[in-house]
C-alpha cells in the first residue's frame, strides 16, 4: 500500500507541476514581448537605406525619430503593462533601427572608397597613357621639324 501511495503522489507531481510552469509562463513579461515584436516590426532594408543614402544623419534619425507600437497590441492591457510594454518597445526599436542605419551608412563609405580607388587608378592610367602619346607626338614634331 506504501508504495502504491507513494506512486500515486508522485504521479500527481508529475502532472501539476508542468501545468503550473506552463500557466506561469503565460503572464508573460511587456519588455520580453517589446523588445521581441521592435525586432519583428523594424523594417531593416528600409533602415539600411536611410543609412546609406542619408549616412550620419539617418543613423540620427533612427535614434531620434519615437517608434509607436501597434495599438491593438495594447488593447485590453493594464495601464501599467502598456507604459512597460511602450517605453520597451521604443528603445528595442531605437536601437534596432540605429544599428542597421548603421550597416547602410558603413556600405556607403565601403562603396565610396572603392569608388575614389577605382577613380584614382583609372586617372593614374589615363595620365601614364597620355604622357606617352604626349612623348610620342612631340618626337615625331621633333622629327618633322629638324628634317626641314
């Protein structure tokens, strides 16, 4: 009988405890879940293009301009939870939307300077080439010249 109690009480532990996990799971934490959808709801392409096209100054407007979340997000919330839930979120998304401001802005100097290398070298090569033709041109005047 000992044991079969025994069993029995175990068995009930088993059951209920990962049923009181599970419902303690389900209050779940404003900043988890603000932080969680400010990544779900930044557009990233959108943000690498301030980023590249606008440099410093769309990394500052990614930091500066207030991101609003969603406000069917809230409905139903206490007031607490959706001030929580609100001032989470604007500083997931802020920094979210910085860094890939950011990622556009370093691509953008990535390809300016490959650029002004690229035209550095092509100007190297047109003064080389036409230095030569001057070279060439001028003895050939020469040549004309002392023939006379």
């Amino acid at each position: 009988m000992g044991k079969a109690f025994c069993s029995s009480v175990l068995l009930v532990v088993l059951s209920v405890v990962p049923a009181i996990t599970l419902a303690q799971e389900t209050e779940s934490d404003p900043c988890l879940e603000a932080k969680y959808d400010a990544r779900q709801d930044v557009k990233s392409w959108q943000w690498i293009a301030v980023g590249c096209v606008f440099n410093l100054l769309g990394v500052g407007a990614a930091y500066l301009l207030k991101p609003t979340p969603p406000p069917d997000r809230l409905l139903g919330k206490s007031s607490d939870y959706v001030e929580s839930y609100t001032e989470c979120f604007m500083k997931a998304a802020r920094k979210v939307r910085g860094g890939y401001a950011w990622i556009g802005c370093g691509a953008a100097g990535v390809a300016s300077l490959i650029t002004g290398l690229i035209m550095y070298v092509l100007a190297v090569q047109a003064a080389t080439s036409c230095a030569d033709t001057m070279t060439e041109n001028c003895m050939e005047n020469v040549s004309c010249t002392s023939r006379r």
